[in-house]
C-alpha cells in the first residue's frame, strides 16, 4: 500500500474507499470483458468467423492489460482487487454477455454493447477523479481511449463484414438468374 497515494487522494478530496470500490468495479468489468472476448474468439462460426475471431482475441488480451494496470492501483491506493470469480459478476457494472449465439456476427453485436457500457464506466471515473487524482485520472483516460478504439473497431468489423455479405448475396442472387 502506498501511503502518500492514499494521502494525495484524501487531500484532493476524494474518497479513497469510494474510488477504491469504483476501480474494482472496472477490474471486475474488465475480467469479464476479457473471457466474454476470449471465449467468443473460440466459439464463433459463421461468415468471417476467422477475421472476427481473430480480432475478439486481440481485444480480450487488452482487456487483461487493463485489469492487470487496474489491480496496480487498486493496491498502491490500499486496496485489494477482487480475488474471486464469483465477485466479478457481483460487483461489475457491465456484466457478463454469454456467447449463447455463436455467431460471429452476433459476436460482434454483443461486444460493440460490451464497450458502449465500458466507455460509460470510464467517462463517469474520469469525472469523478479529474483535476484531483492525476495518477488515476491517467490511468482511467488511458483506458477509455482504449475503449473507443475498441468499439469503433467492432463497428467498422462489423459493418465491413456485413457489406461483404451483401456483396456476397447480391452475387449469388445475379448468378442464379
């Protein structure tokens, strides 16, 4: 534990058990986002699955990286990251999006949500720490980037995906006539 982080934070008029429960509630989300990403990566069929599939693997290894930065300040400012499985689902704000739909194109539906709702949880951190926690402010702002990088990729994926699909048909449909 960091003694003159948890006192910066104090001085600077945040809470640091409030800021400390608000990182492990994006720790947990980014847990989550990190096996909804992977095991999407390993179940995911259909057109484009390999591109998809590859991409989803590139993002779940990002969303590691940000637990990882996340659990370091966790424990600098006092706290512990959440050590179970079962608190991840608890204390997430985002949740846990099973791949039921195995889909690629579902997939990535289900991901571009992911992100939408983990822009939202970084944005309100940013808020909350600006001008007073510089270190975290750092942190969050680094992640968010990440995030809407995140969500504009599965956005382009998929709408790349879905206008090679309608090429697709729309060849196949001139074929057989």
């Amino acid at each position: 534990m960091g003694q003159k982080a948890k006192e910066l934070v104090t001085r600077a008029g945040l809470d640091v058990d409030a800021l400390i429960k608000d990182l492990n509630s994006a720790y947990c989300d980014e847990w989550l986002a990190y096996y909804q990403y992977w095991i999407g990566a390993k179940v995911a069929e259909g057109k484009m699955f390999h591109l998809i599939a590859q991409e989803l693997a590139e993002h779940a290894s990002e969303e590691l990286e940000h637990a990882e930065k996340l659990a370091k300040r966790i424990i600098e400012l006092g706290g512990t990251p959440a050590i179970s499985p079962d608190l991840w689902l608890k204390d997430s704000t985002c949740g846990y999006l099973s791949p039921e739909n195995p889909d690629a194109m579902a997939l990535l539906k289900q991901n571009i949500a992911g992100e939408r709702c983990a822009i939202e949880v970084y944005h309100k951190l940013l808020e909350d720490v600006a001008g007073k926690d510089l270190v975290t402010e750092h942190l969050v702002r680094e992640i968010l980037e990440d995030e809407l990088e995140h969500e504009q990729d599965l956005e382009d994926l998929h709408r790349s995906c879905d206008m090679k699909e309608n090429a697709c048909n729309t060849k196949a449909k001139a074929c057989r006539k």
